[in-house]
C-alpha cells in the first residue's frame, strides 16, 4: 500500500487541528480512494512461507491478522493520536473494553488504584469491584480536590484515573494539579477524556500520561457505533497495553473504525456548536429549576477551571428537580428529546441516571457521588437550540415545574 503523508509524523506533525482531523492517518491504496478504504479482512496473505515468518518474527513491517492489525483501524489510530498529541493510540471494541485494558494491563495484585469518585457507573465498577477482586486496592476520592488524590496516595499507588467534567454530575478535576502530584510520584495518570474529546481538552497538555476514550460518544457523534481508543506514549502503547490487548482481543471491527474516522472529521464542528446550544438550553433551564450542574455557566463552581481547561463545555450537563416521580413525569412530557442513556450524539436526549446508567451503583456509592433521585442529564444536539426550549418548556409546565 502507498504510504501517503497522512502517516507520516515528519509531515503531519506540522499540520494545524482541523487539517490533522480530515487527513491525519490517511493511508491510500494503490486504487487513489480519496475517502478511506474500509479493509473488512480478518487475515492478510504472503507471498511466500518465509515472508510469513518474517512478519512474525518482526523482521518484516506488516500485517498478520486484524486482532492485531487492520489498515483501516491504524488509520483512525493515528488520526486520534495526531488529535490528542499523543505519540501513539490503540482502539478497542468499546470504550469499557478501552478502560479495563488501560487499567489491567498496568497493575497487578499488590498494587493500589486512586479513582474519581464521580464517573460513569462501569468505570466505578472497574475500581469497586473488578481490580479488588485481583488484589489491586482501589481509594475513590472526590476529584474536584487535588488535595484529595495527596492524601490518598500509598507506597503502593501506581495509577490515579479519573474523568473531567465526570458523567453524570459535571464534577471537573484540575488537570495541572492532580497530574503534577502523580509525576512527583512516579504514577500514572489515566483521564478518560470522554466528554471534552481532543476537539476541546488535551489532557497530556496538562502532564496526563494516558487518555482513554469511549469514542461512542462525540467522536462518532451521530449515535451508530460503538469504539474506544487509548492514547499515550509510543512505550505504553507498544510495551505495556500490546502485551494485554494483542492476548485478550478486545479488538475493533474495521467497519466501526471507518464510521468514527468519518465522525472525525466533523468533530470540531460538532462539538463547538453543540457546545453553544447547551449553553442556552442552560441559561434556560437555570431560571426553572432548583439546581443546574453546567460547566459552561457561571453558576458552576469550577466554571472557571472548566473554561481554562477546555476550549468549550461541550454537549452535556446536568440539573435537579425534586424526586424521581418529577424526573420521570419531565422525561415522559417530552416531545422532541429523545429518553434515552447515551450521550454525545447530534440528537438531543436525556436520562435519568439513578434509574439507568447509575442503577448498578449501590444507593450509598451514587449519594456519595452526588446522583441523586432527582438527578437529570442532557446531550444537547444539533436541532434548533429554541425547539429544545419549547420542548422542555412544554414539559416542565406537564411535569409542574
Ligand atoms: C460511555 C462512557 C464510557 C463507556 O463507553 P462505552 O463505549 O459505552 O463502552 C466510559 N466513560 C465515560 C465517561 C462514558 O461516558
């Protein structure tokens, strides 16, 4: 295959954000595609026996089976890096499958876990149950306090991992600080960036080690597929995930990879004026109901940290009505926004996450996280910003707000 410049960091390393989003990682084939080709091939063959050996041993640059190389995946790895800034990326089938290998693959029984305390609630269930269940100690702190990840630290700890803002509740962590008591340490640092994306946030501009992403999320954008992706140096990704995810195969299908590189290319675009409607459906929403959790008003206590941060607020935030009867009888009211648990799309929707994606937390674990009953979250997408208006207008008023 002719390797063009959309591969080459000598090159591309020069290129501005929007360019690396639209050619970052293009390889082409001998046929000239100007769209990426989607390789659907589960083995690759070789000319002759000795090639295939010498593809096995090393020697020999190229692929051997699509568990562990697919042209079309490598693309989309090496755009996401180029987004992040990162040297290298790995994708995964989801973003869980992304953060149970970025966790496992790094610590091992003995070894001791500080988390965010406020995060979605199969990561809490990664450091709750899974990683303890191997002998890994695991100490979530609230990670709106720096102070808090110091305190926490052990002889033993080799990682701190944490989102920012955090689903659901918008807590937002300092990103210099927290990151810079891990360095002083020798731990690593793993932000699953999820919510801002490269688009707004560069975690590693802020000394993260790793960045893990669900790219189900606003990298694909329009709610079809689901992947993940790991970022970080050229020696994490080769050395320590590889070994784990070459072995375990939580692998991504060509086909998934070729729809979110296509997201890519309209991430930046999305996001910012994603970003901007959610600021009004906020302002709306703030006159209306008894507590609104939104990184892009001034209302937000780390509204300024969130802005340094980041480039924008991004789709999601998250307010309060009374209880779960007045949740649910607002969820039921509405007539254009979508009930539904995920996030990120160009399609408005709305959860309530102590009944959803928060249920399989213990009671106690979500009110120390902040999810309370009343607890709503909103993706707000691409429609008309006063159509959003007019719908929960109509539906708060149904539900007696
Ligand atoms: C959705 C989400 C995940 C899990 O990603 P999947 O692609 O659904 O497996 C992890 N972290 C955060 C912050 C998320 O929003």
């Amino acid at each position: 295959m002719k390797r063009k410049t959309g591969q080459d960091r000598s090159v591309t390393a020069n290129w501005r954000p929007a360019t690396r989003a639209i050619r970052g990682g293009t390889a082409r084939s001998e046929w000239g595609e100007t769209s990426e080709a989607l390789f659907l091939t589960s083995g690759y063959a070789y000319d002759c026996a000795e090639d295939a050996a010498a593809r096995f041993s090393g020697d020999q640059v190229g692929m051997t089976y699509s568990r562990l190389q697919n042209p079309t995946v490598e693309m989309l790895e090496e755009r996401i890096a180029l987004m992040e800034g990162a040297e290298a990326c790995r994708t995964m089938a989801t973003g869980m499958a992304a953060m149970t290998a970025v966790l496992l693959c790094q610590l091992q029984t003995g070894d001791h876990l500080v988390g965010g305390r406020a995060a979605f609630g199969s990561c809490r269930w990664l450091t709750d149950t899974l990683l303890p269940k191997f002998g890994i100690g695991t100490t979530t702190v609230d990670a709106r306090d720096p102070q808090a990840f110091l305190d926490a630290v052990r002889p033993e700890t080799k990682v701190f991992f944490f989102e920012t803002p955090a689903n659901p509740t918008m807590d937002v962590a300092d990103l210099a600080a927290i990151c810079a008591i891990a360095r002083e340490r020798g731990i690593t640092t793993v932000v699953d960036n999820a919510f801002a994306t490269p688009a707004l946030q560069r975690p590693m501009e802020f000394g993260a080690d790793v960045t893990a992403y669900s790219a189900t999320k606003m990298m694909d954008g329009q709610g079809r597929v689901l992947a993940g992706a790991v970022c970080g140096t050229r020696e994490f990704i080769d050395n320590t995930l590889l070994p784990f995810t070459r072995n375990t195969g939580p692998t991504l299908s060509a086909f998934n990879a070729w729809v979110v590189m296509k997201g890519l290319e309209t991430l930046d675009l999305r996001i910012r004026r994603q970003s901007e409607h959610s600021v009004k459906v906020g302002q709306f929403l703030e006159a209306r109901v008894p507590r609104i959790l939104h990184p892009g008003l001034p209302s937000h206590p780390q509204h300024e940290l969130a802005m340094r941060q980041m480039d924008a607020c991004g789709s999601i935030f998250a307010f309060e009505v009374a209880d779960r009867a007045q949740a649910h009888a607002l969820l039921n009211a509405l007539e254009l926004i979508d009930i539904s648990n995920n996030i990120g799309d160009s399609r408005s929707l709305m959860t309530h996450p102590a009944s959803t994606t928060h249920a399989g937390v213990s009671a106690e674990v979500r009110a120390e996280m902040g999810v309370t009953e009343g607890l709503l979250r909103i993706n707000v997408g691409l429609e008309d910003p006063q159509d959003l208006i007019d719908d929960l207008d109509q539906a708060l008023r149904r539900a007696g707000l």
